[in-house]
C-alpha cells in the first residue's frame, strides 16, 4: 500500500472515531460532562478595538492627528461616543479638513467625544449630562428607548475594550464656544 492510500485510510479511520465518539446512542451530537471552556478573545484597547470595527477610519484618523493615540491606549478607563464615518460625512463641506489643520480645535472636538471614567449603557441612561475630558459638559438626554449625547443619537452601545467603553453615535459632537 502507498504512503497516500495509507494516510487516507488513517484519515477516514480517525475521522470515522470523531463521529462515533462524538455522537450519543441515537447519533445525535453529545453534551460534555463540564462545560467546555475556551479562552476569551484578546481585548483591544480603545483604539485597536475601533481599528477593528472598520466604521471608524476618519475617528482614527483624526485621534491620530491630534496626537490623542496614546492617551487612548492608556490604562484608562474612558468611554468614548465615537461618530462614525458616515457621522464625520455629514459635517458641513470643509469642516473635517479644516479641524485637520488646526490641531488644537481638532483636539478640543474629539475630548468632547471621551468621558475619563467608563460608563455603561445602563449607567448612561441615568444621567443628565456628562463632564468630557476636554473638561466641558455634555448633556444627555433620554427618550423612552433613544438616548442623545448632545445632537447625537446612541446608536450602538457597549462595545468593550481593555481600557473602557466604545457607544457609538450618529453625529460628531461640537463642544459649546467659550
């Protein structure tokens, strides 16, 4: 017999095991004795994990540039209404360049956007507003189920990272001129 036809005789023998040490009596699939344990995935930092997600690329970018990376790779714990990129395409024509240049403005934007705590969706919902790490005030508000961060909507909330919390919001958030 070849090398091949054995090894393929092998492979059907053993996968012919799997079936039967994996099926119960009746052929159906067997519960373990103990829950199956499997290691969580690897959190990512506030950062990576907006990296991860994809809708965040002109949010990163604009992290970047501010110079605010690190400071959100931290330990933390921060939440940030992250706007998402369609949120970033309805500002007005020239506004997102305009803050790309001006660093200073474009870092006051995005700390309107973190809070220096994490605060959950159920701990969100019962309150009135917010101290930004910028160190201006943001007011949110609450009806029925939709819940407003300034003129944005939450539109997902809880999304985990290592150093907080990520809810995502439809609109970029504008802090009130001094």
């Amino acid at each position: 017999m070849s090398k091949v036809n054995t090894l393929l005789l092998v492979s059907f023998v053993c996968a012919g095991l799997l079936v039967v040490v994996a099926c119960d009596e009746n052929g159906g699939a067997k519960k373990p004795d103990k829950p199956v344990m499997t290691a969580p995935p690897a959190q990512l930092d506030i950062v990576d994990t907006a990296v991860s997600a994809g809708s965040f690329k002109t949010l990163v970018t604009a992290v970047t540039e501010a110079g605010l990376a690190e400071t959100l790779k931290s330990p933390g714990p921060f939440t940030v209404f992250a706007p998402t990129d369609e949120a970033f395409a309805k500002l007005p024509a020239g506004t997102l360049e305009g803050l790309l240049k001006d660093k200073d403005k474009l870092k006051a934007v995005l700390l309107y956007h973190v809070v220096g705590s994490k605060v959950m969706a159920a701990d969100v919902v019962k309150l009135t507003s917010a101290k930004t790490a910028g160190g201006a005030v943001v007011p949110i508000k609450v009806d029925g189920e939709t819940v407003h961060v300034g003129a944005a909507k939450v539109v997902k909330t809880d999304i985990a990272a290592k150093n907080g919390v990520i809810h995502v919001i439809d609109t970029v958030l504008i802090p009130p001129a001094e």
